[in-house]
C-alpha cells in the first residue's frame, strides 16, 4: 500500500507546477482575469503542447489515458494557481461526456480536435428551476423530418465564452424531472439559434447565460443514444465532482500555507500574532481541516469509480467533507489575515472566492451530504445481540 | 497511489481472523459483553485472558517490539492489520501499560537484568502494570511533578502522590517519574524513572470514581517507599528523556479508527430498532445526516491514518502528526458515544447495575450508553489533552 505517484505523475505534476510557477504568475492571472475574454487563448496552446489536453482521453485517439489520480494532479496544482481556463468544464466534463457516448466516427473526428486545442466544448446542462438537480431539464427539442428544433435556456455555463463547441442536454420525451428522456446535442456555439449572455463571476472566471431559440440540430449530432443520457451525465458529474475536489485541496493548502506565513510575520503588540494560542489554535485547526479534506480525495480517487454505486459515493462523501473544509479553511484564513483579507487587492481573498465557488459547484454540502446519505443510510438493520458498544 | 495490500499482507490478515476466530474464548466474550451490558468492572482475568492467550502465539502481544526480546516485530502495515481484525472481532484491547509503555523503555534503556526480569511478564501477560505520571499538580505540565526519591544507600525512599493510576487496582508493578535532583536548573532536569512493585510497604491505592460511576483510575500514595536502586532505568536524572520516548510509543493506534467503525454500525442497528416520528429512527433525516457526518469523518480520518501509516513503512516516521490523529480520533469517539446515548431516548437515564439497583428495565442495547458518553470525556483530555496536542502541532508541524 502507498499512496506515491509514478514516475511519469511525478513528471506531469512537475510540469504542471513548473507551468504555474513559470507561466502563471500571481501579476500573469491578475492582468488575465481583467481583460475582455477573461482567459489567454495562448494558455490553451501552451496546454496542448503539454500534453495537458490529453490526460484523460483514451492512447487510441492521442490522449495519455490518464486516470483519476492523474486527473488530481493536474487540478490540484491549477488551484494552487487559480488557473482560469476553463480545463475542467472542457476536457474532464464535456470531454468525459464524449469519450463515454461518443460514436467511433464522432470520437474520431472530435478528440483529436479537442487535444490538439482546436475545440473546445463545454456542458450546458443547468437551467434556472434546476439546482443542483441533473435530471430536471425542460429545454426542448421536436424531431422535424431529420432536424430537431431545440427551445430553451441554459444557466451558468462555465467557459462558454471561451467555447467552439456545446453539449446541451435537451428533454425528448418524458417530464421535466423525469430521468429518461434526456437526450444530448453537439453543436457549434456559431449556430444560429444560439445566443449569449457572458459574464464574469465572482471569482473571476466566465460563464454564461445561453439562450436557445429555435436551433436545429441534425439527429447525426445527437451524442449517444437518444433519450438516454442520464447515466454519463451523472457519472461524468461525478467524476467532474472529484476533479474540482482535487483543486479544491490544492487552493486550501495555499489558504492554509498563506495564513501561516502570515501569523508569523504580522507583528502586533510587539510580537507575531502567531505567538498567541487562539491563533495557533486556529492553524492547527485550518491545517487538520486540510489533511482531512486531502484524506477523502485519496479515498474518492482509489475507489472503484468503475462501480456505479462506489462511484456515487466517493464523489458525494468527498464534495460534503471537502466543502466543510473549504467553509472553514476559508473563512478562517480572512479572520486570521485581518484587514489584508478583506481587500482585493491582496491575493487571499481570491483564493477564498474560488474554493467558495467550488462549493457550490456540482452541489453544496447540503446537496452531497444527502445524497450521501441516501446511498448509505437508508437500510433498516437487525440487533445482533452479541456486539456492544465497546471504545475504551 | 495503491491503496491494497500486498498479497503477504492480505495472508497476514487472514492469518489474524483465522487465529482470532479459533482462539478468542467464547466465555470471555460472553463475561465482557454481560458485564458491559451490566455496568459490572472488569476482572483482571476479563483484562489479561486475551493477552495471555496472544502471548503465547509467536510473540503476538508485543506486535511491534523486536523479535530478539520476544516480541512479533510486525511491520507498521502488519501492526495497523493486527489492531484493526482484534477491533473488527471486537476482542478486548491489550493493556497498554507493559506492551506499548514500560516494555519499549526498558528494552531500550534498561540493563540485562532488568531486561530478564521484567520483559517476559510483560509478553505473557503475569505481570499487570500501571503508570505513575501524573500528579494532582502536575497534569498537562508533566515537568513540574514532585513525588521525591531519595537516594540511602542501596534502595531510594519515594514519597508523594500519583494520581489518574488507571487500574492500579490491579497492578503488579508501576512505573514512575520521581524527582531525585530538586535543584535541577531546569525542571525536565531532575527527574528519574523507577520501578516499583506495587507490594512495597508505604504504598496506598485509592479509588477515584468517574462520573459514570466507573472505577479506572485510583490515587496512588508513596509513604517513605523503599525501591532497590537496581529498579531505576538508565541513569539518574535522566528520566525525562525515557518518558518523552515512551509518549511517543503510546500513539501508536490511538485514532481507534476501527473501533469507532464497529461501534458507529452498532448505533445503525440500535437506531433501526429505535422509533421516531412513527418511523425507525435511522429514517429520521436529522438523525441520519449526524451518522452520515460521523462516518465522513471516519472515512477521512481512515485515510489520514493510511497515509501516516504509509509514510511510517517508507521509514519516514509517523512524527508529531500523530498528534491530529489523536484529536479527531477521540473527537469522532466523543461523537459516537454522544449518537449512542442520544438513539435511546429516554433510556439514556436509568443507571443500572449500581448498589442502589439490581433490577433491569429497558432495552438490553440501551444499557449503559449514557454511561460511556459520560465517560469518554476523558478521551479528549487524557494522553496529553486535545490542546496540548495542538500546542505540540502549532510548534513541530507549523513551527509556529
């Protein structure tokens, strides 16, 4: 048993940390996060040179057949730089999507388009009544002749702004919370019938609002089978799930190292207020809060994820513990910062606004903890009369 | 990243379970659940039985001492196999006192003949020891202590007072911190490890009742004791250097991930029994999202001791982060009791097997629970309390 990376992870994450350290800059993805587009197109080149656009994409179509374990790795060190291109909406998300539905023409052609940069395509799954709910979707399609004609409305598309491409999940038959029915479409974010409403967001990455009126969409670009995507919409979720938890534990481990560093060197009452024992108390606390945070990641990324229910609940259990963690790493690093927290100029509070976004992201600790708990909890179990409850 | 074990480990755990399975007595499973279920102590053969069954089976008591003074010298893999099949098997836990405490002291700083006199009792599991730390005034500032001994000629005179002696009740021996230098410039300076046979004239034990009404701990009174100086360990006014080894001997398994596991299926089972709301109370939604926050704990907790545990097998030590897996280790056993009492509802309340009652009411799983949630206050207080432990991190681990 070990929990050690080969040799060619020691070597992908040392590119990617060099990447970060080199290419990414704190002034880098500041003077990034203001321009229009909200991203550097170059970046995406630069990942494609990497190899980076190819990590979990099959050795067939070009990719480096990476698994969750490599997924982490790249993730964790993009949050320690709080990398904005939208990596894990294109290529762990809508990727996923497509290296699980894909037909062998459609995987043929699209792949190697998206690792050699050319494409990107995002998910646009969530609507406004949604939540966190992957099922619930009213957007519409009509089959006419060999077109369908889609009406909708997508919320919150991550990195659409930045897309050549969409994957929009469209209701063909059954109710709106029904989870048949569902059917997947690739199109060109050109096409006419689509509009979008782009935006910053809090922590500085960019979504949109997609508008979908009347677009028709050719049944050869249906993406799987029809009416029956809600698995790999699910499992791809989830996978995605365990991907931000991944750069979820390496932004909280620069919230945890930053603090630190910074008790040390603020001198009040002529001391450094990492001298007083409320606050080495806190550390302490924000630094077991990490180690358990990056515990449950290791317990999701060697799951059996290829097990529908194993993978349900990695997921769940490490986005619920790991956004009790954010929650508290988080908050923590602000109070103990003090005034330097609060500004926005100082690099702290970014790194709080992006893990409290990731929170969110795929479902809140609410939302996980439930989920959690229905995969769990629900079996009424027999006395066995010989066990007590025995600790000491 | 591999999280199996390797197919000498797996033999190894079966191995354990196989053993386990054929040796753990069936009566001595029965007497410890009737006394639990009862409120009733432990006798010393509830104690020892097992030890002594495991000390003659290849050394199994001592799973990590060194083989050349009888120990098993597990591996850190095979150790952490070893405790989790005796937790999941629910066998009663081996004393620490001798196996974890006292025997690594003295194989490590004793002489030959300290080591042939007392190692063997240790392993089989004869000789029943207790630990002599702390005292009234000398709690988490262990330094301070002041129970003196006196050097006159070829024996020491001790006198003081030890307290939270846990089953001294039953000791044959203890083991304790005496001050022999008061002048030391520095408190740590002066202090001197000495055995002593519990048998000594001058030596008084008296209870200390907890408040579930259990008797664990005593007070232990030294009134002009004489112990040979050939019992001192090492050298005079070294001791505090042996004591800060042994503390780092006794983490080894404290997290008490396993344990903690068996008795959070036991609270499911007692829940599903339970009813709420018209409902089993293992449906009730604020009842479930509390195990469901437990067992994430648990699950992270678990892992955490996995990763320490793999960095120990590369020789890398376990280190003061062992120090975290006390605090959540023993935060998520205080929750579990705390879920225990709270599934019983209103049986929570009779206190069973007391003088005062010999009759029993309620439900057989219910008796008692409120007892260890009384009880295991303790564990975020003993073995360096939980903000010792985060002293001990802000200053090794944070450097702070």
């Amino acid at each position: 048993m070990n929990f050690d990376y080969t040799e060619e992870q020691t070597l992908l994450e040392n590119m990617v940390t060099s990447f970060v350290r080199d290419d990414y800059d704190w002034d880098t993805r500041c003077s990034i996060v203001k321009t229009e587009e909200g991203w550097k197109e170059e970046n995406w080149k630069k990942f494609a040179e990497l190899g980076l656009l190819g990590v979990p994409f099959e050795e067939d179509h070009g990719g480096l057949g990476g698994e969750a374990t490599d997924i982490m790795i790249v993730m964790e060190q993009f949050g320690k730089g709080l990398v904005v291109e939208p990596y894990m909406p294109s290529i762990i998300l809508a990727g996923g999507l497509i290296s699980k539905l894909g037909s062998a023409d459609q995987k043929n052609s699209i792949i190697p388009e998206i690792i050699s940069g050319d494409r990107r395509y995002v998910f646009a799954y969530a609507e406004p009544q949604s939540r966190f709910d992957l099922f619930d979707v009213k957007c519409s399609a009509t089959l006419d002749g060999d077109n369908y004609t889609i009406n909708g409305f997508k919320s919150v598309v991550f990195g659409a702004g930045m897309a050549t491409h969409l994957i929009i999940s469209v209701r063909t038959e059954g109710d709106q919370r029904s989870k048949s029915g569902i059917t997947l479409f690739l199109v060109d974010i050109k096409s006419e019938g689509i509009t979008l409403q782009n935006y910053p967001t809090i922590d500085e990455y960019r979504a949109s609002e997609v508008v979908i009126e009347n677009l028709s969409v050719s049944k050869e670009n249906i993406l799987g089978e029809l009416g029956n995507s809600y698995e790999a919409i699910e499992e791809q979720v989830d996978l995605s799930t365990i991907a931000i938890c991944s750069e979820a534990v390496g932004i909280l481990q620069v919230l945890k190292d930053s603090t630190n560093d910074y008790c040390k060197n603020r001198k009040q009452f002529g001391q450094p207020i990492s001298a007083n024992q409320a606050i080495q108390h806190r550390l302490v606390d924000m630094m077991i809060e990490y180690e358990q945070a990056k515990s449950i990641l290791y317990m999701a990324i060697t799951a059996d994820l290829n097990n529908p229910d194993e993978r349900r609940k990695a997921a769940s259990a490490a986005k619920a513990r790991i956004g009790k963690a954010i929650k508290f790493v988080g908050e923590n690093a602000i109070q103990l910062h003090g005034g330097m927290g609060v500004v926005d100029e100082y690099m702290i509070s970014h790194f709080f606004k992006r893990a409290t976004m990731i929170g969110i992201l795929f479902g809140n600790v609410d939302f996980h903890m439930k989920r959690y708990i229905d995969l769990t909890q629900s079996n009424i179990q027999s006395i066995n009369e010989e066990d007590g409850i025995n600790l000491s | 990243m591999d999280t199996a074990f390797s197919s000498e480990d797996l033999k190894f755990q079966s191995d354990v379970r196989e053993f386990i399975s054929n040796n753990y007595p069936k009566e001595l499973k029965d007497s410890i659940g009737a006394k639990r279920k009862t409120g009733k102590e432990l006798s010393r053969d509830d104690l020892m039985t097992w030890h002594k069954i495991l000390g003659k089976h290849n050394g199994w008591s001592a799973p990590g001492w060194p083989k050349q003074y009888g120990g098993a010298e597990f591996s850190p893999t095979q150790k952490y196999i070893f405790e989790q099949e005796c937790a999941r098997a629910e066998c009663q836990y081996i004393m620490p006192f001798g196996v974890n405490m006292v025997g690594p002291v003295i194989y490590t700083f004793g002489n030959d003949e300290q080591k042939a006199k007392h190692l063997p009792g240790i392993l089989s599991g004869d000789v029943f020891w207790c630990q002599g730390y702390s005292e009234p005034g000398s709690g988490s500032d262990l330094a301070s202590l002041k129970t003196s001994a006196v050097k006159e000629g070829d024996h020491y005179v001790v006198n003081g007072q030890k307290t939270w002696t846990t089953l001294a009740q039953h000791a044959d021996w203890i083991f304790c911190l005496v001050r022999t230098n008061p002048e030391a410039e520095k408190p740590q300076q002066g202090i001197s490890f000495l055995l002593i046979d519990m048998k000594t004239p001058g030596i008084t034990v008296r209870p200390i009742k907890l408040m579930d009404g259990s008797h664990e701990v005593n007070e232990t009174w030294f009134d002009n004791v004489k112990v040979p100086v050939e019992n001192l360990i090492g050298q005079e006014n070294m001791g505090w250097t042996y004591a800060k080894f042994l503390l780092a001997h006794e983490r080894s398994g404290i997290a008490g991930v396993a344990r903690s596991k068996k008795a959070l299926e036991r609270i499911k089972q007692i829940a599903s029994a339970e009813m709420s709301y018209g409902e089993p109370l293992i449906q009730d939604p604020a009842f479930k999202s509390k195990i469901a926050n437990a067992e994430l704990e648990l699950n992270s907790l678990e892992y955490t001791e996995l990763r320490t545990l793999a960095k120990d097998s590369a020789g890398k030590g376990p280190g003061p982060e062992s120090s975290l897996l006390k605090i959540k280790g023993t935060d998520i056993q205080q929750m579990v009791t705390e879920l225990a009492m709270e599934a019983v509802g209103y049986y929570a309340n009779p206190h069973l097997g007391t003088t005062l009652s010999n009759e029993y009411v309620g439900p057989d799983y219910a008796t008692n629970l409120s007892g260890s949630y009384f009880n295991f206050r303790k564990a975020s207080i003993y073995g360096g309390s939980n903000e010792i432990q985060r002293n001990i991190i802000a200053k090794m681990v944070l450097g702070l």
